[in-house]
C-alpha cells in the first residue's frame, strides 16, 4: 500500500517550544536517558513503566500528601496497583499554582453571552458549593450525580466533589427520565444537581417535571438542589455556604473520583468507576505531552456532560492552559456557531467529532471566509474515525498550518491511548502515533501482534486510568468479562486497528461491528468513505445480518440529499463505488432510503443496536432509546424486523 499523502510538519520552532521535547530534554539531563524520536521514547515508556510514570510524577509535578515512592506494587490485568499506600487530591492540582485573576474558564450557551471565569471566582464557587453539599450531610464517598449541562457552574460543582472525595456522577438534559434513572440508580445518589430547564436549538425545555420523576424512581429519593438557569437567578436559595476556604481531602490514589457509563445502547449502561489519582496522571499526562496545552492557550471540545470529553476538557486545567465550554445545538443557528466562538475567544484548539467535520463538508461551510481564526492552531477529532476527506477538508478550510489531531480512545479509561503527537507529522487519514504509557497493539484472532494489518485492539501492560472496577460488580465478573475475557491478561479494547510501519494507526471501528464476508474483514468506516464519497448521500448505515447457510444479508441504509432520489441510477453507483473503493464482496445486498441515521448523543451510529433488531431481539432491549440523539430513527428498522 503506498504512503498516504504528509498533510501537515510541525516547524522546528513548534517543536522546540512543545513540552513534549522539554520533557526529552528533561530525561536526559536528570535520569541520562537520550532518545532518537518519538517512537523509542514510546517503546521506553511502555517497557518501563515504573520508570516513566515516576518520571511523570517529577515533571509535572503530582504533589502527594503521603507515600509515591512506590510506582506500581502489582502489574497484573486486571488488579494493577498503582502508588500503594499514597495519598493525593485531583482537585488541588486543578487549583494548584493558579493567579486569581487570570480566566480559567470562557463560557457561552444559546441563553447566556459569552463571558469569562477567572480562577479566583471559580475557587470561591467551588469552595461556597462544597460547604453547602458538607451542610447536606455529603462525606467521602458518597455519590452525588448531576443532571446539568456544559456551564461552569457544573464544573464547580464537580470541582466541589472532588475535593471532599465525594463520587461524581453527571448526565446532560437531553438524556431522558429513563436513561438517567439506568444510569445514576446504581450508585444511590445522596444528592441529585439539576436544572430547572435550558434552551437548545432555539426551544426552550422545562425540566422540572422530568427531575421529579427521576427522583421518584431513584433509590432513597435523593434530596434535589436545583439551579435555576432559565432566569439565571443561580442555585436555590440556601444551598450555597460563602465565604469559607476550600479545602483538600487527601485521598487514596484509588478513591473514586467519578462515575462513568458505557453508551448504554445495548442493555444497562456499565457503571465505570475511576480513580483520583489513575485519572490525574492520566490527563495531565496528555495536557502536558499530548494535546501541548500550555499558559495562554485555549482550549475547546464540544461536549456535553454525558460525553467523556466534558471529564477529558476539565483535566485540560491540570496545565496552564483555559478552557472553553458550550452550551447548545452546534448546528444552530447553522453550523458556523461553532467556528463563530472560535473566532470570538481567540481559541487555540477546536476539538470536535468526525461527524461534526462531516456535517460541515457536506453542508459546504467555510470557517475561514469571513472569520478571523489566526489563533486557531489545533483541531482535534475524536468519537469516530475521520476520513481522509475529512483530513483534508481541515487543511483546505480551516488552515494549512493546522495540527490536526485525530484521536481513538475511550469511556472505559476516559482518554485517548491513539492519538496527538505535537512533535509527529501529520498523515492524511491517519492517527499520529500511540500515546505514550499506552501498550497498544493490533493482534490477529491468535493472539499475536501484527503491523500494517488490521487486528483487535489491545492494551498488553496496566494503565493508570483503567476503571478500578464497575459499580456494584462485587466479584468484578463484569469487568473481566467486558476486557479481558478474549485474551486473558491482555486488555481488548473491541476497536479494529492498524499500526503501520511508521508508527501511525489508523481505527477501522467497533470489531463487534466489522462485516465479515467470505472471509474478507471491512470496517465498516471505509465502507461509509466509500458511500458518502457519492454526492447525493449525507449519511450512511451498514449492518451485516446473519442468515443460515450463506455470507448473511447486508443491507445498507442512506440518507439522501434533499431533491435526490434513490432510482436504479443511484443504487448502481453506490454499489460500483463499493466495490472500487472496498470489496466485490461488500457490495451491499439491498440499498434503502431513510429519514435519518440512528446516533448516540455523542454521535456514534448505533450499527450493533439495528443488527440485533434485524435480527429479532426486542427493540427495549437492543438499544436504550432515551441514550439516543433521534430515537425514532429506530422505528423504520423496528418495522422493517416486523415485516
């Protein structure tokens, strides 16, 4: 296979500035270590990992109120014990070494201006919310959940939590009474946050009777706070306590920091637990090495707080850098909202989804004609693989200076172990490097390591931030079960991948969702390049649907262009593009039009979900409609099983 096209070189001042080469540098001048590029210092930090998380730990710094001698006290998969006997604060290393007066937050939402935090004024929010969760009777290791969206006053009461070793759990609006209770119902909230209502897509939704009942169905009926954001009058009168000094409980490195879900489109979302200080080390680890997040940056990625990314963006404080939060439809009133408050904050770093970059080639915006994006100097993508057409989409219209990132990780360890290289170039529809501290491999069905072809993702030594377990799997069988029951020991992540030769990867999607025909496995990315490269469709849906005793029935769904038609013209070059572009064996069977494709709220197509469908399982069962951006996208499939 040739070379992809080099899209992108970092200059040799953006490397010498980049932390990344100060921490190389750094290597060599206090432990001796020299290293020739990236990838042998990848395959060190991967070797050694005593050496290179302790090392971490110096850099940074982690600051700890006891113990950090000891890096790793068992290494084993699942059960790694990282810094035994240690104690620390997630939330004092956000505040740490922060002016008052310099911003730490630019927030905007379709019902608020844009404005600004500084640190002194988060400090005083998240100090006057802690006091009033103390005065609720929240203690260490309670859980208080959150039904509130991407505003700062999330953020500081996240921060709030944290810093008293109480488990934060969050889930934005748009989820419905269901999803929410399937999710916060197994961690018995002591407390439930939430909003009164809030304003998306230019509609007001009231939200007051939705938080009742999910009160009424969560265990213990939790004592609500409620925020009132319509009016912007603030939390309920009492709740916050001024005035006093936020402090620090010192924690154990494995304390709950926060609970995490699993996209919950097949059965009850999995309860992902994540440690204090796994989850500290890991994202100041990528602030600081991966995404260069350094003083006077910017730093954005539209999230919503039941989104990974949202956890992800906050770590970004763990450096000098801002950040930048958004509240409401991307795509409204067009989709130049966003590139609109890149423009208006003198953002740094756009981060975004594969199907945001989609939308925007297919809808022909033009983020730099008209719009000042001088400071812009990053895009990161993330939530599905971005085509080659979407690489290049970045370069031609938002800049040819542009390190674009795309990155592949995950809910499971609330970051990206595939992904941003400062220092790397940048190849058309490639991800740059592995993370450091990350033992990615790509295996084959035997277990053994293969580059330049695809093969199941897998972690083969501990990471920091792997869940300490699942909420309420005693045992941890559903946790052994979820990663490691394929090849024990190892972790398989459920992503096909490709490590090249020079180091890159590229994510050909879910291995659960890989169409296998005659013996011919496709991701079924590349079967979507392949499809949307025709001009009339906008989206696409494959499955691959067992039927006894032959290759199985793969239909494929499309979205059209409005004033298109899917006429035997269409259906051809669909197919003829196909089979150019991918396989004669992946041609699809049968092309039908639809409304609209079946999504996550984070923009994930729910190909697993309509396969089980198709195939007879309940639709209550295949997916969770509540979990779902457009839930009645489901109904033409649930018809179709009928028939």
């Amino acid at each position: 296979m040739a070379e992809p096209e080099i899209l992108w070189t970092p200059s040799a001042e953006r490397v010498q500035r980049a932390t990344l080469t100060r921490y190389a540098r750094w290597l060599d001048e206090t432990r001796g270590l020299r290293f020739s590029g990236y990838d042998e210092l990848w395959r060190w930090s991967v070797s050694e990992l005593e050496a290179f998380w302790g090392s971490l730990a110096e850099f940074v710094p982690i600051r700890f109120s006891e113990g950090g001698s000891v890096v790793l006290g068992d290494r084993s998969m699942p059960g790694a014990e990282w810094f035994p006997g240690s104690r620390l604060s997630y939330a004092e290393h956000i505040f740490g070494g922060k002016q008052d007066g310099e911003v730490a937050v630019r927030h905007a939402s379709e019902s608020r201006p844009l404005a600004s935090l500084t640190w002194g004024e988060l400090r005083a929010q998240t100090a006057a919310i802690a006091s009033g969760l103390r005065a609720l009777g929240v203690q260490r290791g309670d859980r208080v959940a959150a039904y509130m969206p991407n505003i700062p006053e999330t953020l500081a009461a996240f921060l709030a939590c944290a810093s008293i070793g109480a488990v934060w759990s969050s889930a934005a609006p748009e989820f419905g009474v269901r999803s929410v209770v399937d999710r916060f119902a197994q961690i018995e909230p002591k407390v439930l946050l939430a909003i009164d209502g809030y304003r998306y897509g230019g509609r007001d939704f009231d939200k007051r009777g939705a938080v009742a009942d999910i009160r009424e169905a969560l265990p213990g009926s939790p004592r609500v706070v409620t925020l009132r954001y319509v009016d912007g009058s603030g939390w309920e009168d009492g709740f916050l306590v001024d005035g006093g000094t936020l402090e620090f409980e010192q924690l154990p490195f494995d304390h709950p920091l926060w609970v995490l879900y699993s996209s919950g489109t097949t059965g009850l979302p999995k309860p992902i637990v994540h440690g204090q200080g796994g989850i500290l080390f890991e994202h100041a680890k990528k602030a600081h090495l991966h995404l260069d997040a350094q003083a006077g940056d910017r730093f954005f990625w539209f999230t919503t707080t039941g989104w990974m990314m949202w956890n992800f963006l906050v770590g970004v404080l763990l450096s000098d850098a801002s950040i930048i939060l958004f509240d409401g439809n991307p795509g409204y009133p067009d989709l130049g909202t966003l590139w609109d408050l890149a423009e208006q904050t003198s953002m740094t770093c756009f981060g975004t989804s594969a199907a945001f970059v989609s939308s925007c080639m297919k809808a022909s915006v033009t983020p730099g004609e008209g719009r000042d994006l001088s400071a812009l100097k990053a895009v990161g993508s993330t939530g599905s693989p971005l085509s080659p057409e979407g690489f290049e989409w970045i370069y031609d219209e938002v800049g040819s200076d542009t390190w674009l990132f795309s990155t592949s990780g995950g809910t499971d360890m609330c970051t990206a172990f595939v992904g941003g290289v400062p220092t790397l170039p940048v190849y058309r529809g490639e991800l740059q490097a592995r993370s450091l501290g990350a033992a990615i491999e790509a295996w084959d069905e035997s277990g053994h390591p293969v580059i330049d072809e695809v093969g199941e993702l897998v972690i083969t030594e501990p990471m920091p931030s792997m869940p300490i377990y699942f909420w309420g799997d005693a045992d941890g069988s559903r946790y052994h079960e979820s990663y490691f029951s394929m090849f024990p020991g190892v972790w398989r992540h459920g992503d096909w991948i490709e490590i090249t030769s020079r180091g890159t990867a590229v994510i050909y999607g879910r291995s659960d969702s890989t169409i296998n025909r005659g013996g011919v496995r496709m991701g079924t990315s590349e079967i979507y390049r392949a499809v949307l490269s025709v001009p009339e469709v906008v989206d696409a849906l494959v499955v691959d649907v067992p039927r006894p005793g032959t290759d199985g029935w793969m239909p494929l769904f499309v979205v059209l262009r409005e004033g298109s038609a899917l006429d035997d013209d269409l259906v051809a070059a669909i197919r003829r593009r196909v089979r150019e572009d991918c396989s004669p064996r992946h041609v699809p069977d049968e092309v039908r039009q639809i409304a609209e494709v079946p999504r996550t709220l984070s923009g994930k197509v729910l190909e697993v979900p309509v396969k089980k469908i198709l195939t007879g399982t309940p639709p209550d069962r295949a997916a969770s409609r509540e979990s779902l951006a457009n839930p009645a996208a489901l109904d033409v499939f649930v018809e179709m099983a009928e028939e």
